[in-house]
C-alpha cells in the first residue's frame, strides 16, 4: 500500500464541511484555534467550525485572519 500522508488542517488549507448546513461545501481556512477553525468561503461568511467536521484536501491558498471576503471569493473562484 502507498504512504499517502493527509493534508494537514492549517491556515490557507481548503477543506470540505461534512456537518450541518454547509456540508459538502469548500471552504478555506483562515485561522487555528484550539479545537476549531474560522472558515470562510465565496458561499460562507467567516464563521467558527470543529475541525472534526473538515476534511482537508490537497489545494492551499495564501490567506491570513486579515484576508477580506472579496480577496477569499477571487482565490477561491481562480483555484476552481
């Protein structure tokens, strides 16, 4: 079997919502807390997530707690 390492949960990692309202959605992570993540995404307004409700997958965006909603929906968008 092949060693494939999960994408770790950090800032700029897009992720999947399994959970609640926006589940199956893309979202990007914008800062760490203890046992959470603020999520954002063109569909999402910033907003706190267990991170046992994400998924992370292979894609990252270069993005800080200072990064505007508008600047999140354009990298989104371009990244597909």
């Amino acid at each position: 079997l092949e060693d494939k390492k999960m994408p770790a949960l950090e800032v700029g990692r897009i992720c999947v919502k399994t959970r609640g309202r926006n589940a199956g959605k893309k979202a990007v992570i914008v800062e760490m807390q203890k046992n959470f993540a603020v999520i954002e995404a063109p569909n999402i307004k910033r907003k706190r997530c267990n991170i046992s409700h994400l998924i992370p997958l292979e894609e990252k965006l270069d993005v800080s707690k200072s990064t505007s909603h508008e600047e999140i929906v354009k990298l989104m968008k371009k990244e597909g």
